[in-house]
C-alpha cells in the first residue's frame, strides 16, 4: 500500500468491504431459495443437487448423531445412512418445513434405534457370557 494516497487506500477497503456484505448477503438469501430448488433439481434426477444439499448440512446431522450416540465412528455411519434414507425417501418431503428439520428428525430417529439395536446387543453378549 506504500505509494497509494490514503484516501485511496481507505476507498478501497471500503469498497471491499461493501463487496463482502453484498456477497455474504446474496449467499443468505440464495442458500434460502436455492434448497427448494435444489430439492426440485434432485427429484428430477440432478445427483449433484443433491451433492450441495448433503455438503451443506453433513456437519450439523453429524454433530446431533454424535450428541445422541456418543460415538464418532457411529455418529458417521448414522450421518451416512440420514443422507441414504434422505435421497430415498425424498419424495415424501413435503417442504411444509425446512429441509433441516426433516433430515435432524431422520437423524434423531436413527441415532436413537442404533442405541437401542446396540443395548440390545450388549444385554444379548452379556447373557452369552454368564
């Protein structure tokens, strides 16, 4: 920034920073649209719709199933398998809520019948053991 006149200078990191807001905005308001969107697109068979729908919400589906199960490579397998059913069963979304909610309720149920399927296992190994 050395020879640049100081109103140069803060003119431009204004105008960055304008150009950020605008953008970070913009983002917002696409993500919005966009998800209905790209359910639509999904439906209709575009696989890579799906593709952002899944980058876009992988982390927080995870983070619940880990919550619930307590267990990384579990709370994985779970996200996994929330993303399977999801691409599945899209048909039946009926977008009255939002996407995340749907995929939270599927990881939720999920994560709950693996602590039940794996509970049952442990009491069944423990009785083979006595």
């Amino acid at each position: 920034m050395v020879g640049f006149p100081l109103e140069s200078r803060i003119s431009r990191a204004s105008t960055a920073i304008i150009l950020e807001l605008i953008i970070d905005s913009s983002a917002f308001i696409l993500t919005i649209m966009d998800e209905t969107e790209l359910i639509k697109k999904t439906l209709q068979g575009d696989t890579s719709a799906f593709d952002i729908l899944v980058n876009e919400h992988r982390q927080k589906i995870y983070w619940h199933a880990l919550s619930i199960v307590k267990d990384e490579k579990a709370a994985e397998d779970i996200t996994q398998e929330v993303f399977l059913h999801s691409f599945q069963q899209l048909h039946s979304f009926r977008m009255q809520s939002k996407f995340s909610t749907w995929l939270w309720r599927i990881a939720h149920n999920l994560s709950l019948n693996y602590l039940k399927k794996h509970s049952v296992i442990e009491k069944e190994f423990k009785e083979e053991l006595l």
